[in-house]
C-alpha cells in the first residue's frame, strides 16, 4: 500500500545513517573514479604539477586521513553529548528533532567519507604510480571538512539554546498546518450533508468492527485504500481512533455497517490500512508538536531548571500557531467513493481538542507564576480574535473563563488579578459582539 511505502520512507529519512552512509558511499566511488583519471593521465598531470616521491604523497595522504577520523570522533562524542543534554533538560521526546538533523548528518558524512578517499588513494601509492590528481582531490576535501567542522561547532552550540529548540519545534508545527489543513475555513455544503447523514453513525453496532491485533500508537491510516475497500465490501465504516491515539490489543479501530459479518480475510485486509508504532509521529498527528512544546514549557517551569522565559516564548509560539489554526478548515470526516456515495468517516483533530491540548498542561505549572499566567492569558485574547467562527470562539471563551477561576484563586497580589480580569474583559467584551 502507498501509505505503507510513504510510513517507510518516513523511517529511512529520519534516521542519522541515511546520509553519513550516502556520502561515504560517494567518496569510495569519487577515489575509483580519480585513480582512474590519474591512469589514464598520468604524464600530463605529472607534466602540470611540481615534483613529488610515493613517500611524500603518502604523507599528505596519512595526515589527512588521521586528521578527519579525528574530527569525526569530535563530531560523534560531540553530538552524543548533545543528545544527552537535550533530553535531561528539554525531553526526551525531542532527541529525534536532534538526530534528523540534517547540518549533523552531512558533516559526520564528509569527515568520514574524506577518511576513506584518503586510505584508498594512499593504496594505489607506490614508486611507479604517482596519483597526484587523486591527492590534490584528497587535499580540498580535507580543507571542506574542516569548513564543515567549524561549522558544526557553530550549529552544535546554537542548536542547544531553548529558544532555538523552541523555534525548530514551531516551524515544524507550521508546517504541518500548511500539509494538514486547507486554505478555506468553512465546509462545503455537500460535507455538511453528509454531516447531517452521518450523525446516527455514532450507534453502529460494535460487534461489527475490526479490532486490533497489536498494540501501540496509531501512527498512520491509509485512507485512499479503506475507501476502496468499503467501496468493494459495499460497506459503510467509521475509524474510531485518532492518528497518535493509544491502541490496545483487540479493541475496536474500526466499525462497520452492514447486513453480514465481513470474513477474516477481508477484516485483515482493512485492518492492514491501520499502522501501528511503539511512539507517536507527526506524520498524521497533528497535536505531536504541540506536545513537544508544551514540554519545553513545563520542563522549565521545574523548580530543577526554572526557566519562565522559556515557557513564555512557548506560549506564545504556540499562540501564533493556533491562530493560524484558526483560520484554517480543519481534516475533512467524511468521505466518499468515485460515485459520491460516503463510505467513511474519520476522526481527525478538532479545534477544541488543539486547544486543550496546547494550554491544560500549562496550566497547572503556569498558574504558579503571574507573568505566564499573564502571557497565558494573552495568548487566548490573541486566538479569540484570530477565530473566525463561533465553535472555535466557543472554545477559546470557555477556557478563559475556566482558567480565569483558577487563577485568580491563587494570586493576591492586585495588580497580577487587575491585568487577568482586564485579558479577561476584552474576551467577554467580544463575545457580546
């Protein structure tokens, strides 16, 4: 299945070999490719370049490898520290946005795969084969690889600031809005017929469903091929978990609507368009980054770290964030097959859910702060005027008021209540519009 192939690609681009292992490729390659030209013409590059022995050649050769296996080692031990760093203090959940990194990734490549040019070309030295082209080759990939060192160093250290950690995570988080979710905020009126359609498809009878066999967490569902396959089983079925959801062995993914129980072959065969991990992926989850950075926010706010400055700039990434949200449609829940008859209905992420999700947690470590209390609350006032329907309004008010409560039970200071009912005002102020 095509989601099948795309969830494995997905595994393959984000691991750390899959470059360091092309480059070095590349270079074993690059080394049979110069000593050949350096066969072929041997006379006119000895004719063009100054004198040298095998000795000499062997020299340049043997510092450069040990050079650059020495700086792999630094680019190694330095990353590992880094990954250790970064999951003590930001979670351990964001080790991945480390190791796909691709900076790191192509610099480790480069050192490894010029220790490698240097030790086949040394083998080809000896006193009646000179390859000077292959050695100057050897030369420049040693100068590009301690460009590339020292600008590992400069990309090590800035990778580790909070604030970079934070703006990594959000520019993701942007961009799965972009991939995600559609231009137009409201739906069509054929989906809202089908809305209508399907609000009885709730009481399906749960004996008709597909359990699972495994668990885990759901990372994928291949959607394009359910419809195929209901289209051809001529039946009508809903998903009942979410991209990201835990999974228990045997409990229902999906159910069905029809006058006969489905075979064993046909239920494998649906339930093999559900694809199960032991972690959560963003690929279809959209909530994945918010979670990494309500994280960040929380690990600060430990009295371990203490960091609000931290937890504030989350905030308000995740504010800029979900106003975009807010302007946007979100996963369509119905669909249909090429003859415009709906066989299926999904569960994708609601706005209600996006917010809780980004701001619960928070709470309980923020209200013990009035400035992200404050910034909180900001944020909220920022989503209010950045929605553009009542639902999503509905939401954002109903947290305020909920958090309003809590908030002020825990401040006694008059300017810290003064600032939260004044945030609080303007909301209610925009609702009565």
């Amino acid at each position: 299945m095509l989601e099948r192939f795309r969830h494995f690609l997905s595994i393959v681009f984000s691991g750390f070999w899959l470059l360091p292992t092309l480059l070095t490729g590349s270079s074993i390659l690059i080394a049979y490719g110069s000593l050949y030209l350096d066969k072929r013409n041997a006379a006119w590059f000895a004719s063009i370049s100054r004198e040298i022995s095998a000795d000499g050649l062997r020299g340049i050769l043997d510092t450069s490898a040990s050079a650059t296996l020495t700086l792999a080692g630094l680019v190694f031990s330095s990353t590992l520290i880094a990954l250790t760093l970064a999951s003590s203090q930001y979670g351990p959940r964001l080790l991945h946005n480390f190791i796909r990194s691709r900076s790191n990734q192509v610099v480790l490549g480069m050192l490894l795969g010029n220790f490698i040019f240097a030790l086949l070309v040394m083998r080809a030295v000896n006193e009646e084969f000179l390859p000077r082209f292959s050695c100057l080759l050897v030369f420049l990939s040693t100068l590009a690889s301690l460009a590339a060192f020292i600008y590992f160093v400069h990309h090590i250290t800035n990778s580790l600031k909070a604030e970079s950690i934070a703006s990594s995570v959000a520019k993701d988080l942007d961009g799965d809005i972009e991939r995600m979710f559609p231009d137009s905020l409201r739906p069509s009126s054929d989906e809202n017929a089908a809305e209508s359609e399907l609000e009885a498809w709730d009481d399906i009878d749960q004996e008709k469903s597909v359990p699972a066999v495994d668990s885990g967490y759901l990372q994928r569902v291949d959607i394009q091929s359910l419809i195929e396959l209901t289209t051809k089983y001529d039946v009508r079925a809903r998903v009942v978990v979410s991209p990201g959801q835990l999974v228990v062995r045997n409990s229902p993914i999906l159910a069905y609507e029809n006058d006969e129980q489905l075979s064993d072959e046909e239920v494998d065969r649906m339930r093999e368009c559900f694809i199960l991990g032991d972690r959560r992926t963003p690929e279809q989850d959209f909530e994945f980054r918010i979670r990494q950075l309500v994280e960040i926010a929380v690990r600060s706010l430990s009295p371990g770290i203490n960091d609000p400055y931290t937890a504030i700039n989350c905030i308000d990434l995740l504010a800029i964030s979900l106003s975009k949200v807010a302007t946007r449609r979100l996963p369509r829940r119905i669909w249909r097959d090429s003859e415009g008859t709906v066989r299926l209905r999904t569960r994708p992420t609601s706005f209600r859910s996006i917010l809780e999700t980004a701001f619960l947690q928070l709470r309980h470590d923020g209200f013990s702060r009035a400035d992200v209390s404050i910034t909180l609350f900001k944020a909220l006032l920022g989503i209010a005027r950045s929605v553009e329907c009542d639902e999503q309004f509905e939401a954002v008010y109903s947290m305020a008021m909920m958090f309003r409560d809590e908030a002020l039970d825990g401040f006694s200071s008059t300017y810290d209540r003064e600032c939260i009912e004044e945030i609080v005002a303007d909301i209610e102020a925009m609702k009565k519009e």
